[in-house]
C-alpha cells in the first residue's frame, strides 16, 4: 500500500509528499528495531538476574560443603593425632578406642554432592558472561574448577596407613567399625550439624578378646607409625590449602 502510493507519487513529482514518507518510513524501521532492541535488553538482563541469584545461591551451598570438608579433615587429623600419642606413650588410649581412633585416621570425606549445575549451563551454553558481577564470576570459576578437593580425596584414599589398616583388621571389627562409628550426614546449610560427623561417641559391640587383638596387631606392625605420620602431615597441608583456596575463592 505504502509502495503504490510512493510509486504514485513518484510519478506525479510529488517531491514533499515523497519525502515524507520516506521519513516515515526510515522513522518506522528505525522504532521497530529500537523495540526489538529494548526487548532483547530486557530479556537478556532478566536472563541475566535469574542466573545471579541461581549461582548466588549454588555457591551459598558450596560455601557450606567446603567447610564440611575442612571440618571433617579436622576431625580425621585429631584422630591421627589421639593414636601418634598413644603410639608415643604421651597418652592413654584404651584398645577399642585406639581401634576407633585408628580407623577414624583412615577416613576421607568425598564432597559428593555439589551445587554446579548453574555454572555447567552458563559455561556450556556461552553465557558466563551473563554474570556482570565480576567477583562473583571468578569466585564461581575458581570454586567449580580447582582440582584441589578431588586431589586430597586421592591422597587419602590412596594412603599406606588406610592401607595398612584395612588388610590388618579382621572383616568382623571393620564392619563393626563401619555400622557403629562411621560417618553422620549432615543437613545441607546447617552448619552446627558439620561438627562430629565422624568424630563422635561409639563403642563396637564386639569381645573384647578381638579388640585387643586388633589393636595389638596395628602397634605390632613396623609401618604403622611411619605411615601414620605422614598421613597426620599430609593432612595438616590439605587443612592449610583448604584454608587458602576458602579465602582465594570467597566473593568479597
């Protein structure tokens, strides 16, 4: 319609009716994409809103599964620390609680469950950029891509003393050990119930005779020691990295 009228007018040398329509024309082009613009901002930055506060909130969850982590190697490393003292003669540790002890020294805690799925979106998706707020981007990419967490795991998985441990005790205490004194879970965000998740009053339920003989052969064994200290020093530098990387990954 617009087309004949200025084709019409065209032929008619209607010059100042002609360039008005142009203006009109130019005018109207350039308000639609104006619009699309606009539009295309507001979606992008309400887009970008919802992937702030989602990746606010997943780190607020691994802020609290990083200290899970710390204090559980807390408590593993008080325990290595209770059985180099007995071994040393420092303290007085009763069999079963030497038992106890020893095995609390071989556990490790693998943060299984994280709270990733917005940065894995943003990354696969090309959209990191969303997150304008810049402190909080490079703490997401530090917390979600340093391998710290997974090389301690290995560490302690892989230790001689957890090795050592397992192929001395007999199946019976170790399966006692492991139905009457391991691990509590913890309620995600609530951070009074990170304390004692391992660490915490028990008694295994088996004869005395066996836990004796389990705690005399452990003392008995010319690597228990050594392999215990390293083990107590390998997990004191894990407790300091942790510290470090809490305080280089922490949004200020």
């Amino acid at each position: 319609m617009i087309f004949r009228r200025f084709l019409q007018r065209l032929k008619q040398q209607q010059w100042g009716a002609i360039g008005i329509e142009l203006v009109i024309v130019v005018l109207g082009v350039f308000l639609g994409m104006q619009v699309s613009n606009w539009n295309e901002e507001r979606e992008t930055n309400q887009k970008a809103a919802v992937f702030t506060a989602r990746l606010t909130d997943d780190l607020g969850k691994e802020a609290w599964g990083y200290e899970y982590v710390i204090e559980y190697n807390r408590e593993t490393n008080a325990n290595q620390r209770r059985v180099l003292d007995a071994m040393a003669g420092k303290a007085s540790l009763p069999d079963e609680q030497f038992v106890i002890s020893a095995y609390r020294a071989t556990q490790y805690f693998y943060n299984n469950v994280r709270f990733r799925a917005t940065y894995d979106e943003l990354v696969s998706t090309g959209n990191i950029g969303l997150i304008a707020d810049e402190k909080l981007r490079a703490a997401a990419i530090a917390i979600f891509t340093t391998p710290l967490l997974d090389q301690i795991t290995q560490a302690a998985r892989d230790s001689e003393f957890r090795r050592l441990f397992r192929e001395t005790v007999s199946a019976e205490v170790q399966a006692a050990l492991l139905a009457r004194c391991g691990d509590h879970d913890a309620t995600v965000l609530d951070y009074t119930s990170l304390k004692n998740t391992l660490d915490y009053p028990c008694t295994l339920g088996v004869s005395p005779e066996e836990i004796r003989a389990a705690a005399d052969t452990l003392k008995a064994l010319p690597r228990f020691a050594p392999a215990l200290r390293t083990r107590f020093a390998d997990n004191q530098t894990a407790l300091t990295d942790l510290q470090i990387a809490k305080i280089v990954g922490t949004p200020k």
